[in-house]
C-alpha cells in the first residue's frame, strides 16, 4: 500500500453513484423480472469504464469500479455464497428498534415518508441451511478483469476493490445449520477467505467493508458497551482468520455507522472503537472523520498506538451531508490528521460510499463527485503546505 511519500494521496470507499440505466436494470433484476444478461454485462463494464476515467480525471489516486455491478455492498455477495436460500417469513429491517429510531422517532418516520417510492434493497437477509462455500469466482475474475481493463485509460497510484466483512455477512442472516453463532461466524469467514486472496491476487488492494463492527451496537439498544467490546473481539478475531496469509500491506479495513442522514447521537466514539480496530490485520484503517459528530477526533490519533508501518485513510469529506465541502477546509482536516501521524502516513478518503444500494437514492451523482474534487483539491492545497514546511 503507497503511502503520501511525496504529496497527500487520494481516495474514497468505493461505491458511487450508478447511471439511471443501470439502477433502472438492477430494480427489474431486484424484482425478479427477466432481463438480458448479456446487455447487462455490457452496460456495467461501460459504466465501470466511465467511473474510472471520471475518477482519474479529477485526479483521485487510489481507484476502484464504483461498485457498478453490485447490487449493494453487502447484498452483492448473495449470489457468492453457498448455503443460504429465502427467508420463508418476512424478515424485519434491522434498523427499525435501533438506538437512533428509538430517539429520534418523528424524524425516522419523516425519512419512511420521503422514501416512500423508493423500495428497500431485497435479499439482504437470507438463512444458512447448509455448509458455506464460496461459488463467486468467476463472477469475482469478471469484476477483476473489467477493472484491469478500464484502468489501461490512465494513469494511478494503485487500485482497490472492496469486499463485505464476516461480521456483516454473519451479521445480516440467519443461522439454523450451524451448532453456534461462532461457527456460523468462522465459516463465513473461511468462505470469505477465498474472496479477499482473489482480488489480492488479481494485483489490487482489497478493502474490507465493515460496518457491522460499529453499527452492531446501535442496532441493539440492549446490549451494553462492555457486552458490544466482547461481541466485536470475536468478529475482529474471525476476520483476522479470514485474512491470514495475505501480507498486511494489501490490506485496508473500512468501518462506518450505516446511518447516512441523521441525528446520529448514538454512533459509538472513536474511544471506543480505536483500540479494537488496530487490532486488525490491515495495512490502512479508513473511518468516519468529517461529519460533525466525529470531525473532533483527529486528537486520539496523537496517542494512538499507530504502528510505524501501517497508514489511515480518514473520512474528509463525508456521505452524511449534501453540502459540497470547500477544499480549504479539507486541506485544515489533512493537516490535523498529518501533524498527529505524519503526513506519510496519511490518505485522503471520503467518509463511506456514495451509493451503498445500487437502487436507493442517496447522493446524487453531480454531488458525490463535487466531493471527491473538493477532496483532490484540498489534499493538493495541504501538500503544498506539508511538503514546503519540511523543506
């Protein structure tokens, strides 16, 4: 993983805004309707063509495909996993007796209302019947090789593609074969396995998704910090599992709190959550730093335990808000992360993704890429500033 030897380098979490033909395809798919696979295909490695060539034209450094064949970040590896078949009962959101909807009830039932014509991903949850195996290769070397390809239109510093946690994935579904719930969590993880060494082995960073390990405990009011503490040592211990073998270096870890929009008054700190997460195996850690509720804890990272070796990718610009940072302030926001760390040490990242559902509106697309340009901007504005102070 290339640290900002010479500048600050960018990047962002990966997923983006889709083109109205392809969420359009992806709602039939969604609803079971037919469709012509091989025209699907073909619009996705042109809308992956696309991304990358808007990315690298607005100067980020670190690339991937937007996500553009996924039906969402977690959904997506449905169709990967043996072992899982339909619920045969309704399945309850889970985020419907959360921290956030307890407190905030009129403002939930508000956004309910405003999404009201936007039906929610299907397939998110589905039960494990039978033993877990990893059946995605070939649609995983599809997705590699339309990245190679598209990536031959420029110039980058390296490319990633992300990949779901254990956590979330154990997290999202029902066990009924495995004898335990950690069972089940380690046989997710071994099947996962199999995913992450695959894209590592294509030439890419793989990035882990891992909104599970934070949002587990605003999903459950119940459950106390000491009680989520031990529930995410287990996860962190299964995806270290899931990882092993594969050099730390072609590794970043990705955490976020799920809730876009919002209150947000029961996100866990970052207190709570930096000892945890530097505990997992990754080259880079990439976590939520620009909205206003966490933009102030850029001042753990001056104590923190940060081995020499490893990088973090802080959020400088974030999902949670349509505002379109000024590049000024990301440069502020780099500086503060640099003269806690050290400015090699630091990546210039976006909150979470922009699209986390290919079929759910979230940021527009003229948006989510104002963002990423105010963010290549304010990382050149900060290199400027880092890189002429030590000369």
């Amino acid at each position: 993983m290339h640290g900002s030897t010479q500048r600050i380098i960018t990047t962002h979490v990966g997923s983006l805004p889709r083109p109205p033909h392809i969420v359009e395809a992806m709602r039939r798919i969604e609803a079971g309707a037919d469709y012509d696979r091989a025209a699907f295909a073909a619009d996705v490695e042109r809308a992956v063509q696309e991304t990358v060539k808007k990315q690298i034209d607005i100067g980020l450094d670190v690339v991937t495909d937007g996500e553009m064949g996924k039906l969402g970040f977690i959904n997506y590896v449905n169709e990967r996993l043996a072992g899982f078949e339909e619920p045969k009962e309704a399945v309850k959101g889970q985020w419907a007796e959360s921290r956030e909807t307890a407190s905030f009830p009129e403002f939930y039932e508000w956004v309910a209302r405003l999404n009201a014509g936007t039906p929610p991903p299907k397939r998110m949850s589905l039960v494990c019947t039978a033993p877990i195996a990893y059946r995605g290769k070939d649609i995983l070397q599809r997705d590699i090789d339309t990245l190679k390809k598209a990536l031959k239109q420029g110039s980058t510093v390296e490319a990633f593609m992300p990949s779901i946690s254990p956590a979330t994935v154990a997290g999202y579904h029902k066990n009924v074969f495995y004898k335990s719930d950690e069972e089940f969590l380690f046989a997710v993880a071994d099947a996962m396995h199999e995913e992450y060494k695959q894209i590592v082995d294509a030439g890419f960073l793989v990035q882990i998704d891992d909104p599970r390990l934070v949002t587990h405990y605003l999903r459950n009011p119940k459950l106390s910090l000491e009680e989520w503490t031990r529930w995410a040592e287990k996860r962190i211990e299964a995806l270290n599992h899931a990882l092993r073998g594969i050099p730390e270096d072609r590794i970043r870890h990705h955490t976020c709190y799920g809730i876009n929009m919002g209150p947000r008054v029961h996100d866990l700190e970052m207190k709570h959550i930096i000892g945890l997460m530097l505990k997992i195996r990754a080259g880079g850690y990439s976590f939520e730093a620009a909205n206003p509720r966490h933009e102030h804890e850029w001042r753990l990272w001056e104590s923190a335990p940060l081995p020499e070796n490893k990088v973090i990718i802080p959020g400088l610009v974030t999902q949670s808000t349509y505002v379109v940072e000024h590049p000024e302030l990301v440069a502020e926001r780099i500086m503060k992360f640099a003269g806690a760390v050290g400015r090699e040490r630091v990546i210039a990242s976006a909150d979470c993704g922009f699209a986390s559902s290919a079929t759910a509106d979230e940021i527009p697309a003229t948006v989510a890429w104002a963002k990423l340009s105010s963010l290549v901007e304010g990382a050149r504005l900060a290199s400027a500033q880092l890189w002429k102070r030590a000369a």
